[in-house]
C-alpha cells in the first residue's frame, strides 16, 4: 500500500475538515466584528458548501483530460489562496465571495483523492485505507475548535484564517514534491476502459437505484456533519454556554469521529459495509435525539460525553459510507461517481444552514433544532439499506 499517496491524500482530507468546520466556533466571533445576524451567517455557512457542489462536479471532468495528481495540486494552489483572502473581508458579501471560492477549489480536489486512494490500495484493505482518508477529515474538524481557541488572543479570527491558507499552501508544496499517480491496478488501467468519456454511466439502468440511493445518504449525512459543525457553537452560546465551551464542542465531537474511523474500516472489512453502518446509524437517531434534549440543562462533563458518542456514530457512518460510494463504481467513472454524489449530497447543507438561521431568528428553540439532526440519520440508514437490498 503506498503509504505516502495516503498520507497526503489523508493531509488534505484533514484541510477540508478544518476550513468547513472552523467557520463553527469562529462565528460569534466574526459577527460581533463584521456585525452580522443570525441570518446573515446562515448563506455564508453554505458558501464553502455551494463552492464545492460545484467543484465536484466540474472538476473530476478535467481529470478525465489530465492525471488525478495534476488535478490535486491545481485545486491545493486554488483553495489555499483563497482561504488565506477570506483574512481580508469587510463584510458579509466578500466574506461569503471568498468562501464560495474557497470551496470550489477544494470540492475539485476530494473525488480525485478518494479515487487515488481507492485505486492504489488493496481490495482486501481497502475499507482501512478509505478510513484511514477519512481520518485526517475528523482530524481537521476537531483541531477547528483547537486553533479558533489558539487565535482567539493571537489576531483573531483574520490570522486564524490566514495560518489555514498558509497550511494549505505548504500541503500543495508537498504534494508537488511527493504525490505521484498509482502505476498499477485499477487507476491504471483506467486510462485504457472506454468507459472514460461515459460519465452518464452513473444514471444508466445497471446504476441508477444505487446512484439515487447514494445521493439521498449524502444529502442525510451531509446535512448531519456539515450543519452541526457549523451551528452547534452557536447553538450551545445561545442556550447560555460560554464561548470557549461551544468552540470546544466541535473539537470534542469530532475527536468521537477520529476514535470511530480506523474501527470502523476494520469492522467493514471483516463484517460488511451494511452490517456495521446501519447499526452505527440507528444509535446515532437515538444520541442526536438525546443531546438536544439536553443541550441546555445537562451538565458540561455529560453533555460533552454524549457529543464525543455522536461524533462517534455520526462521523464513524458518514466515513464509512465513502467506502460504499468508493466501491460501487468501477474505476473508470469512479470519480464522476463521487463528484456527483458528494455535489448533489450537499443539497441538504445549502439549504439547512440558511432554514436553521431562519428559525433562530423567529424564535425556535435550540433543543428543537438539535433533536430534528435526528431524522436525518435513521433516514441515511434506510437508504443503505435500499442499497443493499438491491445490490
């Protein structure tokens, strides 16, 4: 298993963890500074998540004209400027312009990596070294929290936003160096299949349910890991938790995901993808349901600890899914594969950030809110289970 692809792929799956979610615990801040509403942060929530709906899908079309590297180190170059730009906004629109472009950049780079990685290791380690990508993903959102908390009395929320760019400058420089295409197996021989210029494969009769299915699990786990690491901060200072505590919660939430991840590769290579995520889902309904009943009264020890098990479950599934959305293709649409399911999944994350806002701001309550991420889970599990059935 060449450990060193890995590795990087690993390191930028890790930069898309921290630039999502460390707009969470800095939002009170930015928006005492630049002045916003409730509902003002809810589109620039959705910007990075706009950005890479539309990167997924454009992007993995130039990798079928070039190699999945050379498309890897233009978007690292692309989201790492632009990240470090986000430093210099005035005000809710160029906030939102840089975040948007923030995320088409790094949207192009994660279906040629996920393909890398799927098309380098082997079949019987290949759910361990998609977890092992998915990883660096818990990894970043949970050092979020980390490094808000780190700047918070080192420039603020502008050098936060700055050292984040410059981290992913320095990746892309890494990856120059270091990063090279499999030369054998499936990415191999994927410059030879026919099927390369075929992207509609994806909805042909042999594909279709499977694909439906897929795209309606990402738009559930999507709205799950990607709402919640946005507003949960936000959720928890407005139930009255002091501002450090809500920047920590995203780095405790997500330290349950890092914990589930390597666990749960193994477990789907020794037991099966269905088995084991549509058990790690059904407890993740019940935990989501659990922490919103609580998230004002419980004490910070228990709430903290029943976060750490949702990142568990939550972040476990949704890494795990990426091994079925990997596998379910054949390596030559493998990336037109994921671009469109990861693109179309965040639907869901476009619109709930912005609906969250709204019901702020008419008055919902916060524990109503928390409890509904609920829903969406037991939904993703029957969605693999269709998927399952039927394949």
């Amino acid at each position: 298993m060449p450990k060193v692809l890995i590795g990087i792929c690993s390191l930028i799956y890790l930069l898309d963890g921290l630039l999502h979610s460390i707009l969470g615990p800095l939002a009170p801040e930015i928006a005492g500074d630049l002045g916003l509403t409730d509902a003002q942060l809810g589109p620039i929530f959705s910007a990075n998540l706009l950005g890479q709906c539309i990167g997924l899908i454009v992007v993995p079309m130039l990798a079928d004209r070039s190699s999945q590297r050379r498309v890897v180190l233009l978007a690292l170059l692309g989201f790492g400027l632009a990240q470090a730009a986000t430093a210099l906004a005035q005000g809710a629109t160029s906030l939102f312009i840089w975040r948007l472009i923030t995320g088409l950049f790094l949207g192009g780079a994660l279906p040629s990596c996920l393909a890398l990685v799927t098309a380098a290791a082997p079949a019987p380690r290949r759910g361990f070294a998609i977890m092992v990508l998915f990883t660096g993903y818990g990894l970043g959102a949970t050092l979020a929290g980390v490094v808000a908390t780190a700047f918070s009395g080192f420039g603020g929320w502008r050098m936060a936003m700055l050292a984040a760019g410059l981290a992913c400058l320095a990746t892309a420089l890494l990856g120059a160096l270091y990063l090279r295409d499999p030369a054998a197996g499936d990415g191999a021989s994927e410059r030879a299949s026919p099927e390369r210029s075929q992207p509609l494969l994806i909805v042909s009769k042999r594909y279709l349910v499977g694909t439906l299915m897929l795209w309606l699990l990402f738009i559930a786990m999507l709205t799950i890991s990607y709402c919640l690491t946005s507003w949960l901060p936000t959720l928890l200072v407005e139930v009255g938790r002091d501002r450090q505590f809500a920047a920590l919660s995203i780095s405790i939430f997500s330290l349950g995901g890092i914990i589930a991840a390597l666990g749960v590769g193994l477990l789907i290579d020794r037991w099966g993808a269905t088995r084991t995520l549509i058990s790690f889902l059904c407890i993740a309904t019940v935990l989501l349901f659990a922490v919103g009943q609580v998230l004002a009264t419980a004490s910070g020890v228990v709430l903290m600890t029943l976060l750490a098990l949702c990142g568990f479950f939550v972040l476990g599934a949704y890494g795990g899914i990426n091994v079925v959305l990997a596998t379910f293709y054949p390596a030559s649409i493998r990336a037109t594969g994921i671009g469109w399911a990861k693109s179309i999944g965040r639907i869901g994350t476009l619109v709930a950030p912005v609906l969250i806002g709204s019901a702020l701001t008419l008055g919902m309550a916060e524990t109503s809110i928390m409890s509904l991420f609920a829903v969406p889970a037991a939904l993703a599990a029957v969605f693999l289970a269709v998927i399952a059935f039927r394949y």
